[in-house]
C-alpha cells in the first residue's frame, strides 16, 4: 500500500491499485480551491502518472459535511488587471484539463455542498458519485459575485447536462440538490453516504452503461441544430436583459463564453473565451461591489460585536399566528430544525400559521425538493395553544402581533409569568423602541428585537435589535438562534424605525411627494426598478400594507422629526379602504375584469386609475427618470449616513447589508455606504443642498456627509 502526504492533500494507492484521494484544506471549516490547492493538485496528477499498476482514482472530502465550496475568491484581489486575472482562469482550466485527459478514471465522490470551482473540478473528473443527503448541492454560483465560471466550467457543464439547464444554473447561480442534480444528468449516481466509496469503485472497476440523457422533443429540436441553438442563446440573452436592465455584465459574458465553445465545436477556443471574459469581468465595478458584498457577509458572521457564547435553543415559541408569525415558525422549523409553538387567541389564528407551513412544504414535496415523510416530520414538530401553560421550558419567545405598546409590554409580562428565567422575548417590532417595550419587564436584559421582513420565507434579513439594559448573552442566543433560520442578522441600536425602515421610509416617502406632483405611479416604479431595486416603491407600498406604513409614520414623526412626516393625501388612500395587496384595493389593480383575465394579465401588473381621483392628481409625466431616482435615493442615503452619524448601525459594512438584504437596495452598487463612496460626499451633499433649495429641509444634508465633503473622506479606505 503507497501513501503520500501533501499539506492539503494526503492520498493512499489502495489494495485493489486504487487511489483514494482526501482534500482536506487545514484551518478551513470548507474546503476551498487557492493557489497552494491547485500547486499541490499539478504535483499530485504527477505522481499519480507514474504511479505502476493505477486503475483508477476516487476523490472524497476530509471536511464531514462539505466537497469542496469553490476557489478561494481573495486570489482575485491579488490579481491586478484583466491579463493577470485571465491568467488565473488559464491555470485553472489547464489543471482540470490534465485531469480530463488522465489516462485512468477519476471518480468524484461528493458529500456536501460542491459549488464554484469544485463543481469545475467534478466536470473534469470521469465519473460523480453524490450521496442522498440534503447538504449535497451543486452549483456554479459565480454569477453572484459578478463573474463567469473560469475554470471550464462555461464549456463542460452545457455538454452534460444541455445548452438550456446548463445556462439556467449559471445565469441563476442555483444550487441543485441530489435528486435535481440526477435528473438533470449532472452525476452518474446518488447513493447513501454509507455506500458512497463503494459505489465510487465499482465505476472505476466496472465503468458506467452508456445511456444517453433524456430529452424532450423540443429540447432537441431546439439544441441539435444551430437555427434552434440560435433561439435559445437570443432568447436567453433577451431574458437576461429584462431582468438586469444593463447593470450586471456576467450574465451576457456567461452566454457569449458558452456560445462560442458550442457554436465552434471547440472546447479550446471555447476556454480561450471563457478565460479571456473571466478577466475583463474581474475588472469590472460590477464585480468589485459584488465581490466586496461577499466578503463583508462573511466577515459579518464573525464579527457580531459580542464576546460571549450563545445559549442552545431547543424550543422556541411564537406569539401571532398572522403571516409574520406563520413565516417565523416556518423558518424556525424548516431551517432551524427547533420545535415551534404557536400561541394565538383563537384556534382560527393557529390554524391558519399550521396553513402557511403546510401550504410550502407541499410545495417543496410536489417539486420533489421534499420527501412527504419530511413534510409529515416537520408537520409534528408545530404546535399550537391559546393559553401558556406549555410555556414552562421555552428558550425564546417571538412575538408577532400588532403594533400597539400597550399589547407589547402586557405579553412581556405574561412571558416572564410563564417561562423559566433564561427566556428570551424577542418582539418583532417594525418600529416601536424596545426600551419601551421592556420598560416595565422585571428580566428587562432578555427582552430584545428580531425584526423579520416580510415574506419571512424568503427575506434573508433580519434585524437585532438592542436596548440599554439587553444583555450579551441574549444578543450572542439571539443571533446564533436567526442564523440557524437561515437569516443574515446584523446588530442595531434600539431607536424607532431602527435601521431599515428608517431609511426605506424617506426613500417611499419622498416617492408619495413625486407622485402628488403629479408623476405617474408606473413612471416612479419603473424609474427605481431600472435604477436595480427589485419593485417600485408605490408598488412596494401595495405589497407592505399602506396600513401598516400609516402606522409607521407617525411613530417615526414623533420620534425622529418632520422629515418622516409623510404626504398628508395619503390619508384619502386609506379612507377609501385601500390597505395594497392584502385586501386587493391599492395603488395597483388586483380584481381584474373579464378582459384582463383572458388575456392572463396579472393581478397588480396595472396602476388602478381611480386612485388619481382619490389623490386629486391629474397624472402626467414631467421628470426624467434620473431625477425621480436621485430625489428617491439621496434620502435614503442621507439617513443611512445618519444612522451611522448616530450609533444606530455599529459600521458601515452592516449598513450596506442590512440596505441589500432587507430592501433589495442594488447589489450592484455594493449597498449605500459604498454607492456613497463612490459618488463622493461632496457630490451627495451638493445635490441634497439643491433640493433643500427646492423643497425644503426634508433634504438637509446630515452633519456626517458635511463633515466628509469638507475632508474628503470615505466610509471604505
């Protein structure tokens, strides 16, 4: 028997002249491809060529729950323009074309997650073998830091799995879970990680039946001739358009790498491509901000700002079985793997949370993302009560329920009746202080915030929200409890609005006032929507609650002064019972006619014209769309600034995130700290004199942004 020890490898030439490869990359949680990887990867496929009597050669992970999570996105810093950075792909693709090429079969034996330029490496290897597991998924995510796969990956992943899933994976950067990943052709088998080396044998040993991949008619209609390949490229850059409205290359560069190589007929020139777009895309600001997202949320998991352990959390329990309370226990459950029990004061209210659960999970089940029997599992671990007898071992608490202080501060008090000491009461609170909140507690350092956005389902952020007298503790259990929901969290000091909706509120509010100018709704929405945001901001109203912003801004008035002080005619909007999307009537038109239904128009796609009369506004376009941007987004990047400028945000870095996550504020531009660095203070501060000028003090530039117009510095150095 042979071994030999590199420093990320170690390998052992087998009984049956198998080598069992291990990357196991030392002071990782995850595997991870850098240059000593790769370094070591060349040396490795040199003794592997001379070794005598080499049958095949199976590689496993060292990490228990992962492959390998990609390249190690810090070498790109170091490379200093495009050629190096192509470079960088060159050397890559060269490697994994030596492993292609290798005279033995080379089997992947994967477990966990496989993503970037693992799943490069597993395109390159002969044979992928997953295990059944729900950590195994397989992705090239690259796209999300404003890249193309550079290591093969535009040319190998289209030949296997086809022109269409292949592009779907990349552009999407979606991971595929075993049995997708089966489907889809992407592996050779998924077997139980039990049996997962032996399976991996027995394809070195025995090879795999030739059987050609499945495909539709049209699949291969659209596929096997370059007419129809034609369509599917033209189709998908028009997609690809639609939805990023010019402000994200990668995307296009994705398509015109893989296009090139099919179109071709040759793999070659299709990596000369892949390498050559890899570098100009590295240099792009696109990438830079994207990149720099990256690292600032990973930073941020490590850095919460306190320096004591979390509490273990083995039973959580929700207040409000409305759609907040429903989404938490949902998260709690699917995500977290913790007992959630929902306490409403009817059974109308329980039965309804039960509902939102059920109602995704069966999603899942009919997508075959979920095996019924989990569904049925999970299902167990809800409960429901009217009453809080059960409370008696609960860890945390989440309330859910109306915004009314009153109501708050009574369920601090029944909490601290029914639960053990050590209890948290996390209030999800859009915007009542939480000193308030625990102003009359008798355990005030565990009452805190969890502030969610909705759909909880499917927002990543949440807010942790402190006040004086929270404790470590509480902070350090609280955020340990929202990362295993799945949530991206970041620390905020108590203040109402807090961080997010402060900033979303003078962005909406100031979106109102262009709208009583007369401004079209769908010129505003459409404005901010080709700016980068995700929806308009009337639109985003509609979704929200009007009702639920009508009580917001008063809250936020008082607290924080006349600038949040929002339109006055907004108040006609509610009067007509106009609450959005909740009760179909709002700015948009959600009860379609029989016309609209025909024709399959979707509900909210129109702005309803009677609410103009409502308003007492005579719609008529005036303003190009990069003043409705501009007056939109210097405020909110002049109380974003504030918040910093009062301590409500601990840095920057938690600013953009929390900006990104919680109100899609365009990734593209890094979030507002760095949109601010990059337009200049003095710029930002110049255009909100103009429009102080204009419109008054809602625009008066923060003491912060003056300060750093006057010196000239930035938030990043």
């Amino acid at each position: 028997m042979t071994t030999a020890e590199f420093e990320h490898f170690s390998f052992v030439i087998r009984e049956d002249n198998i080598a069992l490869v291990t990357l196991d990359v030392p002071g990782e949680s995850m595997n991870v491809l850098n240059h000593q990887t790769i370094e070591e990867l060349e040396k490795l496929l040199d003794v592997l060529a001379t070794t005598s009597n080499l049958r095949g050669v199976i590689v496993q992970s060292g990490k228990p729950d992962s492959f390998i999570a990609g390249a190690d996105v810090k070498m790109l810093d170091a490379c200093v323009n495009a050629a190096e950075a192509t470079a960088l792909a060159e050397r890559g693709q060269a490697v994994f074309d030596r492993v292609e090429g290798f005279a033995v079969p080379f089997v992947v034996a994967i477990h966990g997650v496989c993503l970037g330029g693992g799943l490069e490496f597993a395109l390159a290897c002969h044979y992928r073998v997953i295990t059944d597991n729900d950590k195994t998924q397989l992705g090239l995510p690259e796209v999300k830091i404003g890249l193309l796969p550079g290591s093969g990956g535009t040319q190998r992943l289209p030949r296997l799995v086809g022109i269409q899933t292949g592009l779907d994976m990349m552009l999407t950067g979606k991971q595929l879970r075993a049995k997708q990943a089966l489907k889809t052709g992407l592996v050779d088998d998924m077997v139980p990680q039990s049996i997962l080396l032996d399976v991996a044998s027995k394809l070195i040993t025995q090879g795999k039946p030739t059987k050609a991949r499945k495909r539709s008619l049209l699949n291969k209609l659209l596929e096997d001739n370059s007419f129809g390949r034609g369509i599917v490229f033209d189709q998908a850059l028009k997609q690809v358009e639609k939805k990023t409205h010019g402000h994200y290359p990668a995307p296009g560069k994705i398509i015109q790498a893989v296009r090139s190589g099919i179109e071709q007929k040759s793999m070659a020139l299709g990596l000369r491509t892949e390498a050559k777009l890899f570098g100009e895309l590295k240099e792009t600001p696109q990438s830079y901000q994207l990149r720099n997202l990256f690292f600032a949320t990973v930073e941020q998991k490590k850095d919460s700002g306190v320096s004591v352990e979390p509490s273990a959390i083995n039973k959580a329990a929700i207040l409000g079985g409305g759609l907040m309370g429903g989404g938490i226990a949902y998260v709690t459950v699917d995500k977290a793997n913790i007992p959630a029990r929902i306490k409403d004061i009817n059974h109308q209210g329980i039965s309804n949370a039960f509902r939102y659960s059920y109602d995704l999970w069966q999603q899942k089940v009919k997508r075959r993302f979920l095996p019924q029997a989990k569904l049925e599992k999970n299902m167990l671990m809800l409960s429901g009560t009217t009453e809080y007898k059960s409370f008696y071992d609960t860890d945390i608490v989440v309330e859910a329920v109306f915004e009314d202080l009153d109501l708050k501060q009574n369920m601090v008090a029944e909490i601290e009746k029914a639960c053990p000491e050590h209890t948290i009461f996390a209030t999800n609170t859009s915007s009542l202080p939480i000193g308030q909140i625990a102003a009359k507690a008798e355990r005030p350092e565990n009452v805190i915030g969890l502030h969610y956005f909705s759909p909880v389902d499917k927002m990543p952020l949440v807010e942790v929200i402190t006040h004086d007298k929270t404790s470590e503790q509480t902070i350090a259990t609280t955020l340990a409890f929202a990362r295993q929901q799945g949530k991206t969290p970041i620390v905020v000091k108590d203040g109402a609005g807090f961080y997010v909706n402060r900033i979303l509120a003078l962005y909406m509010n100031e979106a109102a006032n262009i709208l009583l100018e007369g401004e079209p709704i769908d010129v505003i929405d459409n404005a901010l929507v080709k700016f980068g945001f995700p929806v308009g901001p009337i639109k985003l109203l509609d979704e929200v609650g009007i009702d639920v912003g009508s009580k917001i801004g008063p809250i936020l008035t008082k607290e924080l002064g006349q600038r949040f002080d929002p339109p006055k005619a907004f108040a006609a909007v509610l009067a007509d019972e106009r609450k959005g999307k909740k009760n179909q009537r709002g700015f948009y038109q959600y009860q379609l006619n029989h016309f609209q239904k025909l024709t399959r128009v979707k509900p909210g796609k129109f702005v309803d014209p009677e609410v103009y009369h409502v308003l007492g506004v005579t719609p008529a376009q005036s303003l190009n769309n990069e003043e409705v941007v501009e007056r939109c987004m210097v405020q909110m990047l002049n109380e974003a600034a504030r918040c910093l400028e009062e301590g409500i945000i601990r840095i920057a870095r938690d600013g953009d995130i929390g900006a990104i996550f919680g109100i899609g504020f365009p990734p593209y531009l890094g979030g507002p700290f760095r949109y601010i660095d990059s337009l200049g203070a003095d710029h930002l501060v110049s255009r909100l004199a103009h429009y102080q000028t204009r419109f008054g003090e809602r625009f008066a530039p923060c003491d912060l942004l003056n300060k750093m117009a006057e010196e000239g510095s930035q938030f990043y150095t």
